[in-house]
C-alpha cells in the first residue's frame, strides 16, 4: 500500500459534493444547503454561473451595464450561493474523481495546491463541449467555435473578428450573431444548416417556452435588422488562408445534411465562428464506469439517468446538460430537481426507508433545439479524405479510415493505430467525429437509426484520468526526496 | 461447426501472438482466441521499456535476445513498433539504494547484462538531463523503448500474413480435454479443435489452468503509468532508479511516459478501475526528482494495466502437467522485453526444434488441487 503524501494536499468532507457551478450545479447546491446538506461546490472559474451564466471578471465590472437575462440569472445564483454557506471552491481543476468507502473522492488544485475532497454523494454537473464538423482549413487561426465565442464576447467583451461569419447549428447561431451585432461587429453571414421547415418544426416546442420563443425572436429581429444574408440549408465546406483566415466556401446541403456539390460560393471573412451542436461531458460518469447510452438528439453519449437524475452508480447523480444536452432552462430546472432527490435519498438512507422513484418528462423546448443542432450523418460521410480530424495530433480522415481497413472495429483500437485522440484534448473534440466515421463504415448507411445502432455497439473512448491535462509542478508541489513513499524493491 | 488445427493459441497478447506466429512459420494450423483486440492488455499498455536493468536475473539472457527481436522488428514481424534503442540509466539518490544498485548490478552483470556503474559526472554526460542529486547509476547500453500502444497493430497484420487464423473479441468460455486434443468452446459453442493447446492469457492464465484442472495461483498487479503532453527534448536515454520504482522515457514526439509498476486499484475481474492519486503523485514527483526539467510539462493521461505474477515471481512457461501437448506461458515479469524470445522457444519446442534453454515449468508453483472434473488423467 502506499503512504498518504503529507506535504500540500488539504482535505475535507461533505454530504454533497457538485462539480460544475453552471445553471444545474449550482441550483442544485443552493437546493441541497436549504434542504439542511452540507455540500461542496466545485468549478475551474473564479465564480460561479458557468458557460451561459458566466460572471463578468473583476476588472471589467465596474464599465460594462449588461442586463441581459443571462448576467442577471447568473448574478441572481451568485447571489443565493454567497448568501449559503455552501462551501464554494472556485479555480479549481477536479483531475481525479473515484469512488471509495465513503462514497466518493474528488482530487483538485487549487490556488494553494492539492485538494481532496470526500462526500457521500456526487451530482456531476459538468455542462458539455463543442461539436465541430471537420472541414478543410477547420484548424486555421480565425476559427473558432460557436461556445468560444460567447465566452469572448461575454466574459472579455472582445469580438471574435472584424468580420465574422457565423455557422453551424442550433440556437447559438442566432445568439452568437446577435451578439455580436450588439457589440457592434460586422457579421458578414450566418449559414445555418437547418432550413425554415426544420425551424417551423420546431415552432410547437418553442411555443411551450414563450419567454425563450420572444427571445429568440429577438436575436432574429437584430440579424434582420443589420440586412445580415442569412443562408438557409447551407454548410462551411472549406476555409482558406495562407497564415490566417481569408475565406470560406459554403454550399447547400441536401435534405440529409450532406453539402452539394452544386451551388457553392465564397465569403471573404477573417474569422469563422462555428459550431455543429454540444456533446454531453461524460468523463466523470465514464471514467466511474457508470451505464451511459447514445441519444444522437441529446447529443450523443449519455449516462443511463433515471427521472431524479439518478445514474447506475449509488450515490452518483447528474444534472444538466452532462445528462443530455436539453439547455438552460431544463438545466436550472434540473438542477433544482436533482437536488431535491439527493435530500430526499439521504433522508430515505437516514430513515432506512424506500427512495422514491422519480420521473420527469423530457422539456420541449430544450429537445426541439438539440434535434436541430444533432449531428447528421451524411454530413460526417461528407468530410473529405485529406481533412483533420483530430487536431492534436494532426490525424486525417483519410487516415482514420486506413486503420479501419487494417481492421480497427472499435473507437479505442482506431486510437491506438493512429494516435487519434491521444493528445491534450484526450479525444473531446474529435471523439465524437471518429465514432461516426466507424460507425458509416461499418453500416455502410448514413441514416440515422442505422448509424445509432452501429454508433450504440462502437462504444465510446475509455475516459481517464487526469479529467483535465494538469501541469506536473502544481500536481507534486514542493517535497524532499523522503517525503516520496517509494514502494519497497521489485523482487530480482 | 469447429474448424481443425495443429495448435490452438488462447490469450492474444505479445506472448500468445508470439508463440502463433512462429508455430504458422513453422508450418502449423494455427487459431488464435483473444476475448478483446490484440495486445490490449498489458501488451499494449505497458511502459513498453527495454531494459535489462528492470529484469529478473534469470530472466536476462531472454531479455538480451527479446531485445535484439525488437531491434529486428521490421525485419521479422514487418513492424518496427517505433523501437528506440538508447541508454539506460538507474539511478542512486542514497547510500540504500547506490548499495542495492551495486548488488543488484554486479548479479545482472554475471547474468550477461553489459551492466556498469557511473559516477554522478559520468551519468550526465550520458543523460545531461539527469538530476545533480544522484550518488550512483548503473548503465547499459542495451537499453530502448517501444510505442507498445503499436504492439497490436504490427502482430494483427503479421499474424494474418502468416496464415493464423485470428479471432478477436472471442472469449472462450471454457477448453475441454478430448481423445485427439482440445476442444475451445467460446458462447456455448464448441469453436475448434487442436492436439496442441497453448494458454497465453496473462493474469488469466490462472482460470484458464482451471479448464484443465491445474490450480496455478496468479497475483493481479495494477500498474499505473502517465504520460505528458508533447515537451521539448529534455531526456535521451530510459531512466529508472535502483529498488525498479520507475521507468521514464522521452518519445520522440515529444511525450513522456512514467512507469515503474506503482500500484492503482482494481482485480483480474474489473480491470484497474481507478488509479491511486497517491502513487501517481509518488510516481511524478519520482521522475521530476530523477529528470527535474520534466516539472514544466502537463500530464495529459494516467492510466493502469495488469501484470501476473507467480509465487516466485518467475515465469510460467512450460507443459502443462498431466496434460499432454497443452502448454502455459505467461507471468514473464518485463514480459514485454524477453516475452518474445521466451515465447518463441516455446514455439520452437512444440514444432520440435531441437533443444532450446531451460524455460520455466510450472511444477514448482502448483498446488494441491482438486482432480479434474471431466477427466482422469
């Protein structure tokens, strides 16, 4: 067994630990502390609100006026969790997260080094990733992705470009464009992939959420308003630059997602925002070998969550969009709601009673968004051969699919034949791609209840730690050679 | 409907992919079972270090040869498995452990390891990243690593060429001793049929003598390895310290792998399903201490594989008792450097090649087991 390392690491305990303070997590902490819990909230930023509900930085308070119903929702939880007395634990990094006697244990650094946090249960609310679609010129400084943007514009009031086009799928395109008209950009387009028919199908969900449908429509009014072309049914199929970005090449996509060869046409532009719908973040639920199952319109791989956000692992819960991406409202709402249901196993394990089963209906209008920002299938076949995929370590397509002509028949085998994956972004942003790509192959089909069915037996990559890379100075701290408890001499 | 071979491989790791190979080579029918892809377990996800200085005494003359197999890769198996042949270096940093170095040094020396100790000016000039604070270091220069995450990768292709007919993701449930051989079921379903038998399952070895009756007990070690994201040259030669603790490498795409077998958690049965953030900082501040400037680099990945071990902490390599023409090879401590020499006198003896070295039967470590249900032998 190995000695306990003394020197820095700092420990604590709780009933409740939460790792993401976003809409979900940190709705949930304020639930559980007026439900009588301790708990311990932990986040990589300085204060809590996560990506939507991000905080502004201390040095630009003081100038900027944002009332937008983002900043005084976000305020709004700031303000219940200062006024708890949940132990709020921001800048710090969770690199490893395991189960252990007493339910679970959750590794971070912090500002003054290592931490160990122990807590009976674990709600996982860690939000989600951008999807991009590779394309040629995809991995050119000038673009960027739909989420990195709004933190841009939110947290640092800088615009992405002095004139941007803005792409992809979902309601963030909207958003973004807008936002960016707001603080005074240039948007030069928006290509979005859905066309008014997919909107219009949608119209009956969004109707369910008045407030979210008139703000919407707001975003919309701004685009209109600033005589921005809006291409409908159209995709990014390449970016070109020789150092930078200069331009981009868009073509209609057919009614399978797939661009067409026919119609294309170049934007000049120097910076590309774009985004092709959220993956769940599922390296926690993964890496605690919870169940998770593929649900293309929630985004892809989800943990198996029962209505209470309950997982298959006892005392592991998530909520928002980690458990499927559905938005901020269901997020906030879940948040609240996974918190009601931790207390109340607490109290039903205190009490030696039966836990109540819970279950809650799918929200509409978070559905409706997410089917629209899904990934199509058609559209992954479509990548050309000599694309990237996976940027760390510079694998191409063309590349991917060798090794699955040298008969790599799972995602972790592709990984071990061409490196894909294996780079600081351990596989977050091609993982998704990759699997599509198997799965096409292995369908030989790009419909997609053809594809998930192929994309549900493919699996997913074994998810590790460290959940984030660290770095090895802040990992070991200060020691003496004695401190270190090396394991007594292999036998000779 | 079972298909008939000479030999029938069960385990599709570096040894049994070994043994398979040079048995097709020499002439044989041969399948191989592997209840995964190839080479992922510990074949795949060790350190994939080469190094005398890591081995068993009585390991070294296979290892002097696994190595030179490696160096031959591409001549051999068609893959060179992104062999590095490099120094290696095992450090002192107390008079403990220069006293273990020494000892330790002078019997793999005597062994055949081309083993000498350097003084602190002399290891840098081998390794000028290596930490001023060392007392001693033992050097060989018969030293290197692999890419072992290529391992599959390079068998799965040689073995296909070679005529083996490889079923991947194929657990076998269970062998049964017939009149003319062996008979592997796999799903319920008898799968083939062969008059030779080898059982190459790693820390499974142990349940797959079961199937015969023997009773073999086979430690589970979880060792716990990290690597760094991609760093600028600050090592050029394999580095570990005398007790065996680490092994440290500079790939070179720039990421580097630290090993030294300290110890996750988890068992044959799960895996190793979590790493302990006690050894891996134990493992890290270990290798900063030998290579300091490796401070400034991110770990991007930790990860643990499974190594068997016997009650001697030798090898089981050798016939089965009792059981004629089946044979078990496995439980070779840094398998991943003398495996393929080991596995392939194995492959050797059963194509009746003329006498090879003295492997390692397995008599020593049996114990008292109950007889087998299904035969009288």
């Amino acid at each position: 067994m190995n000695a306990p390392i003394a020197s820095t690491t700092a420990a604590s305990s709780a009933d409740v630990a939460i790792i993401g303070a976003g809409p979900a997590g940190g709705t949930a902490a304020v639930t559980l502390r007026s439900r009588g819990l301790s708990v311990t909230l932990v986040d990589e930023a300085p204060l809590p609100g996560g990506q939507v509900w991000r905080a502004l930085p201390q040095t630009l308070k003081s100038g900027a006026a944002d009332r937008s119903p983002d900043r005084i929702d976000g305020d709004k939880l700031r303000g219940a969790l200062a006024n708890s007395d949940v132990d709020w634990r921001g800048d710090r990094r969770v690199w490893s997260v395991m189960r252990d006697p007493q339910g679970f244990r959750i590794d971070a650094l912090g500002p003054s080094g290592t931490e160990t946090i122990r807590a009976r249960s674990l709600i996982v609310a860690s939000g989600t990733h951008e999807r991009t679609v590779p394309f040629p010129g995809w991995t050119l400084p000038g673009v960027m992705g739909l989420a990195a943007a709004t933190i841009l514009l939110k947290s640092q009031h800088v615009l992405p470009g002095q004139r941007v086009v803005v792409a992809g799928a979902g309601p963030l395109l909207a958003a973004v464009a807008a936002g960016i008209l707001k603080a005074g950009g240039e948007v030069a387009a928006v290509i979005d992939q859905n066309g008014a028919l997919d909107w219009l199908g949608a119209s009956g969900a969004m109707l369910s959420r008045p407030a979210l449908a008139i703000r919407g429509a707001g975003w919309v009014r701004r685009i209109v308003g600033a005589r921005t072309p809006v291409y409908r049914r159209h995709c990014v199929v390449a970016a070109q630059g020789e150092t930078d970005l200069a331009s981009i090449t868009i073509a209609p996509v057919g009614a399978n997602g797939a661009p067409r060869p026919e119609g294309r046409k170049d934007l000049t532009a120097d910076s590309l925002v774009i985004g092709n719908g959220l993956v769940p973040g599922t390296e926690i639920t993964r890496l605690l070998r919870a169940e998770h199952r593929f649900d293309r319109d929630l985004g892809g791989w989800c943990p198996v969550l029962d209505g209470g956000g309950r997982t298959t692992i006892e005392g592991l819960y998530v909520a928002g969009d980690g458990g499927g991406v559905l938005g901020v409202d269901a997020a906030r709402a879940g948040g609240r709601h996974v918190g009601e249901t931790v207390a109340d196993d607490a109290r039903a394990v205190a009490n030696r009673s039966e836990r109540r089963p819970t279950s809650r209906r799918r929200p509409r209008f978070g559905a409706a968004m997410a089917h629209l920002a899904r990934l199509r299938p058609a559209h992954v076949a479509s990548i050309p051969a000599e694309t990237v995929i996976c940027r760390c370590e510079d694998v191409t397509r063309a590349e991917i699919d060798r090794a699955i002509d040298e008969g790599a028949d799972e995602v972790n085998q592709i990984k071990h034949f061409t490196r894909c994956g294996m780079g600081p972004c351990q596989g977050r942003f091609c993982g998704d791609i990759v699997a599509e790509l198997l799965a096409l192959r292995q369908a030989g089909a790009d419909d997609e209840t053809t594809i998930d069915r192929a994309r549900a037996r493919i699996g997913s990559w074994t998810a590790r730690v460290p959940i984030r890379p660290v770095p090895l100075d802040s990992l070991i701290g200060d020691f003496d050679y004695a401190d270190i408890p090396v394991p007594p001499p292999a036998p000779l | 409907m079972t298909a008939d071979y000479d030999a029938i491989v069960i385990g599709g790791g570096l040894l049994g992919a070994t043994a398979a190979l040079f048995l097709a080579r020499g002439g044989m029918r041969v399948a191989l079972f592997e209840r995964g892809p190839l080479c992922r377990e510990a074949s795949g996800t060790n350190a994939g270090t080469l190094t005398m200085q890591m081995t068993r005494v009585a390991l070294i003359p296979f290892a002097l040869e696994g190595h030179a197999m490696w160096q031959s890769a591409r001549d051999w198996l068609g893959h060179d498995v992104g062999m590095v042949t490099c120094d290696g270096l095992s450090l002192a940093f107390t008079e403990q452990e220069a006293d273990l170095l020494s000892d330790r040094a002078a019997k793999r020396r005597a062994a055949g390891a081309p083993i000498t100790l350097l003084s602190p000016a002399e290891a840098q000039k081998v390794e000028p990243g290596v930490s001023p604070d060392i007392l001693l270091a033992g050097h060989c220069p018969v030293d290197g690593f692999t890419e072992a995450y290529s391992t599959g990768k390079a068998f799965r292709v040689a073995l296909l060429q070679a005529g083996v007919a490889v079923r991947e993701h194929t657990p076998v449930d269970r062998v049964e001793h017939e009149d003319a051989g062996y008979s592997v079921v796999s799903d319920g379903k008898a799968m083939a049929r062969a008059r030779r038998l080898v059982l190459a399952g790693g820390v499974w070895i142990e349940p797959m003598l079961a199937w015969l009756g023997v009773r073999l007990p086979i430690k589970t070690l979880i060792n716990q390895l990290a690597i760094t994201e991609r760093v600028a040259p600050i090592m050029r030669s394999v580095v570990g310290i005398a007790s065996g603790l680490l092994s440290l490498k500079q790939y070179p795409n720039g990421t580097v792998l630290i090993g030294g077998g300290w110890q996750g958690i988890g068992n044959r049965a799960e895996g190793g399903y979590a790493l302990s953030p006690e050894a891996l900082i134990g493992n890290v501040r270990l290798a900063c201490h030998a290579i300091p400037a490796l401070r400034g680099a991110r770990l991007v990945r930790a990860w643990a594989g499974l190594e068997a071990e016997t009650d001697d902490a030798l090898p089981a390599v050798g016939p089965v008792p009792g059981h004629a023409d089946a044979y078990v090879c496995g439980s070779v401590h840094s398998g991943y450097t003398s495996g393929l020499a080991i596995a392939r006198h194995l492959a050797a003896g059963i194509l009746g090649e003329g006498a090879g070295p003295e492997l390692f039967p397995i008599d020593r470590l049996l114990r008292q087991s109950a007889p087998n249900p299904t035969r009288e032998t």
